[in-house]
C-alpha cells in the first residue's frame, strides 16, 4: 500500500509548531518501505497558504509536532490522517516510528471521507 506522508519542517527538523513551518518533508512509502523523500520549501506562514500546501501535497498522513486548533478544523478539510503531539528528531524517523507503531502522540484526527 502507498502512503505519502508530510512532516512540516523548522531549520531542516520537524517543526515545534506548524505556524513555523519553512518547509516539508514529503516522505512517499510502499508497503512499509520508504521510496523517496523530497524536500518541498514554504516560504509562507499564514494559515490558509499552510492548508493549501498540505492539500496540494496530497498527503495521506500529515505527521507534526504541535498544530494550534484553529488549524485542525481547516486541515481536516485536506482529508490527511493528522497526528499531531509527535516527537522525533528527524521527519524520516517519525514516518519509522509511525509505520513500525512506535510513534509517541497525543492527538489524532482521522480524515473525513
């Protein structure tokens, strides 16, 4: 099965908290085998370019470590897996932690369908 995931990004890191996302990490995965990572910059800050971004990601799974909530209602709207309350050092090692089910997180929003 195909996933792609993004991961927002601060200083080449998962980002403490999606306002100060300056990019993405757009991490695609088959059959539990990641197949290509790609770093996408985000010069934009403001809310609804963020929402537009992870949209036109087209990510099955949006990964982060703190999103404010004024942001999920609009997010859901990307129809993403939001995981938010994420640790990890690197994007790659959250999308490892999620798919081996390790992945520390407080929050979930399933996508609406």
């Amino acid at each position: 099965m195909k996933l792609r995931f993004a991961v927002p990004l601060k200083d080449d890191r998962p980002a403490a908290d999606f306002h100060d996302c300056e990019a993405f990490a757009v991490i695609e995965v088959d059959n539990g085998r990641p197949l290509r990572t790609r770093i996408i910059p985000f010069p934009h800050a403001d809310a609804q370019a963020l929402v537009d971004a992870v949209s036109h990601i087209e990510a099955d799974i949006l990964i982060a470590r703190g999103i404010r909530h004024d942001l999920l209602a609009q997010l859901n709207k990307t129809h993403a897996n939001i995981i938010t309350g994420a640790d990890g050092h690197t994007a790659e090692k959250l999308v490892s932690d999620y798919l081996d089910g390790s992945l520390k997180r407080t929050f979930v929003v399933p996508m609406r369908r």
